[in-house]
C-alpha cells in the first residue's frame, strides 16, 4: 500500500490522465499514454518547468453526475 504523499501524488495523476482521456475523446485502449502524459505533466508542474494547471474535473463535475464518472473512467481507484 502507498503511504499518504504517495497516495495523493497517485490520485493526481489518476484526476489528470481522466482530464486527458476526456480531452481527447473518451476514445479506450490509450490509458497506459494517458497515465504516462499525465505523470509527465504533473513532474513538470512539481520542478516548476510549467505553472499548475487548474482543474478541470471540477468543471466536468457539475455537468457530469459522479456515477457516470466513475463507471466511465478506464482509471479505476485504487483499494485502500
């Protein structure tokens, strides 16, 4: 099981790599160059190379109940 900083760092990239999924489409079988972009993005932001971005799954949620969110994703949780 990851520790705390690991678990946060993890669900960012899991709320990013969804943000790019739905960019492009919601199209399956590119979850792996999702989760890879995603991770990129996010060290990118970490060593200060590119400025935070805001998010926007915040916007996705008010137009898309959660549960549709979540069955949707190819980006299941991780068990706790």
């Amino acid at each position: 099981m990851a520790n705390g900083n690991e678990q946060i760092r993890e669900d960012r990239i899991r709320e990013r790599a969804y943000e790019i999924w739905e960019r492009e489409g919601r199209k399956y079988g590119d979850h792996e160059r999702h989760w890879e972009e995603a991770e990129k993005e996010l060290r990118k932001e970490e060593s200060g190379i590119i400025p935070p971005r805001t998010h926007l799954s915040r916007a996705i949620a008010v137009e898309t109940p959660i549960a549709a969110q979540v069955n949707a994703s190819p980006y299941p949780a991780t068990a706790q």
